[in-house]
C-alpha cells in the first residue's frame, strides 16, 4: 500500500509546454496549407489586477505559439451595450478565431448576455449554452479549458477510463459540469459530489479518479483516497504563510482543494498545486483557438494529444 510507495507526481507544467508546442507546429503546418492563421482576441473591462495579468499572458501565449493575438481593453464604466458591440464586430472578423471575454466583469454588465451573444464557434472559452448542449449531447464543439486538461492528463496518466469510478466534486458550469461530461464520454461510471452530498468522504473513497474542482483549501484529506487512486486537484486557494513572520506580512502561498503529502501517501498518481492543471488552461486554450481556426478553414484538426 501506500506509505512506502508515494503517488506518482502529474507534471502538467511538462504536459502543457509540449502541447503549446503540438498547437504551434500544428499552427503553422495550418498556415501552410491554407494560409489560415489562428487568431485570438480577449476583451477586458476594467483594472482588476489579477484579470489584467491573465489576459496579458494569454496574449503573450497565443503570439508565442505563432497566432495572431489581439486585446481590447475596455473601461471600467463601459456599458453592456458597448461591450456587446465589441463582440459582434469580433465575430464577424476573419481574421479572430477565438473570442474570450474575461471574467468578471463589472456590475452593470451582465455575463450571461455577454456570453451568450459570443459565435458559438469562435466561444474558446467554451462556456456558451450552445457548446455546454453539444458537450450534454456528445457533439462536437468547444469544451471548456480546465476539464478539457484534466481530461487530457488523466488519459495521458491511465490509458483507457472506461468503466472507472469517477468523482467530481464540484458542480460549477465552467469546471465540475463539463468534467462530468467529458469523464462520461470515456465511458466511466461518475458521481457528481457538492455542498449538499451526505458523507463525502465516503463518496470519495469509491473513486478511481477523484477530480476536486471545490474552491476550499486542503479540504479533501488522505483519508478520502482510495488507496491507488488518481487525484486531479482543479483549486486553487491563496492561503497564508506557512513562516508566520512572512504570514504576518501579509505574505501567502497557494493550494489546492486537496491536502498535498497526505493524499500523496495514499494515492497512486495527483497533480500538484501549482504545477499541475494550472498551466494546462491557457495551453487547452490555444488548442481550441486552433481547433476554431481549422474549422474555419474547413480542415480536419490534427490530433494533440500526446
Ligand atoms: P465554484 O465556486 O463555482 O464551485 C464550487 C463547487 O464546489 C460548487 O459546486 C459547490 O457546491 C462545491 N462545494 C463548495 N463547498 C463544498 C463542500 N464543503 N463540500 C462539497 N462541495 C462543495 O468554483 P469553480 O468551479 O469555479 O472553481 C473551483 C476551484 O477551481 C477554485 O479553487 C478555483 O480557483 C479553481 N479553478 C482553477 C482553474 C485552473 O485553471 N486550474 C480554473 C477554474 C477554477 P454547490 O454547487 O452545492 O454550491
């Protein structure tokens, strides 16, 4: 068992540079051919530091890969209206295949309608009802980033899921809803666990895969592990300091949903935090982006998985 064989560590920071480097030599094999060149243009409202530091890199990534990149930076008192004028003049330009919409967004604007009035096919983020039913239905479409790749470490790490055990804990539209999906689609057997599941570390401990898309720190203990299990940790918690004079100053460090060296212990495979399904999102988002630019060229996408 497992005290003496620690779990084997998912470096999705190794996993997300060779897929960004897949997406770009198929990028430019794309362009080659059809003379199609994938673009991505993200639109932020406001000053939120953290916000404007994501979308910064996400432009800084796209451009790196080879795409063409564009950022519309809007201001704090922008209007609904004018945002989705932004939007509709992105969708009708060939030259952007992808739009993301940074959330969130300031109070007088509403994200449902944002998202909503996104072309379905240019929706990266995957987070328009369109895709969210395609997705349901077993169709193609734009799935959302990080379950997309949590799906794509966990097939690199077990093969085949068909007939596992699944629990995701968590049930938000952008990360536990399509996990559940996408786990489905490899045919395992799957929990849906959330603030209201009775004994959820009784759940959790059926699980051969165990993903915690929770928002609480160190919440899932190494008691809940099915000895052998896979853990995908999806949080990502600020937590303070464990030196409590660096605490004092107010310094943090992060964490995920699940309790690191005591799941390790018991698990036989678990992403880390950082360094596991982090830096899988942006890379899974510059796979859509090139998915959405062949689609647009009427060619078939090229395999990235690894
Ligand atoms: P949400 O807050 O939207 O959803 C959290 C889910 O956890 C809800 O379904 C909620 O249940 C459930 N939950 C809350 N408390 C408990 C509890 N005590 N027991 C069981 N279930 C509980 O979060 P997100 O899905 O957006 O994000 C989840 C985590 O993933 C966060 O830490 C976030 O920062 C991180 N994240 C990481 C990304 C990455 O790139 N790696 C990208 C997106 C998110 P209920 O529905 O009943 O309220």
């Amino acid at each position: 068992m497992s005290d003496s064989v620690p779990a084997r560590i998912i470096d999705g920071k190794a996993f997300a540079s060779g897929l960004v480097d897949r997406v770009a030599a198929a990028a430019e094999r794309l362009r080659g051919k059809t003379g199609v060149r994938p673009g991505l243009a993200a639109v932020i409202v406001g000053d939120d530091p953290a916000s404007r530091i994501y979308v910064k890199s996400k432009g800084e990534r796209a451009e790196a890969a080879g795409f063409h990149s564009e950022t519309v930076r809007l201001p704090e008192e922008t209007t609904q209206a004018e945002l989705l004028a932004v939007v509709e003049r992105l969708n009708g330009d060939r030259a952007i295949h992808g739009i993301l919409v940074q959330l969130p967004l300031p109070p007088q604007i509403g994200a449902d309608a944002v998202l909503a009035a996104i072309d379905p096919d240019k929706d990266v983020d995957g987070f328009h009802v369109v895709n969210a039913g395609r997705l349901a239905t077993g169709g193609r479409g734009l799935v959302p980033c990080t379950p997309l790749g949590c799906l794509m470490l966990l097939k690199h790490e077990l093969g085949d899921l068909s007939g596992l055990e699944a629990v995701v804990v968590g049930r938000s539209n952008i990360v536990g809803k399509p996990m559940v999906q996408l786990l489905l689609g490899e045919s395992c057997t799957v929990t849906v666990a959330h603030s209201r599941t009775r004994d959820l570390p009784e759940v959790c401990r059926r699980a051969d895969i165990l993903v915690a898309a929770v928002g609480r720190p160190e919440m899932v203990r190494g008691d809940w592990i099915k000895p052998g299990a896979t853990v995908i940790d999806v949080g990502i918690n600020r937590v303070p300091s464990k030196e409590p004079a660096r605490a004092a100053e107010g310094k943090t460090r992060v964490v995920g949903d699940v309790a690191f060296d005591e799941a390790a212990a018991v698990a036989g495979a678990i992403t880390p935090v950082p360094g596991g399904v982090g830096p899988m999102t942006i890379a899974v988002l510059l796979a859509n982006t090139y998915a959405a630019a062949c689609a647009a060229a009427g060619v078939e996408a090229e395999p990235l998985d690894a």
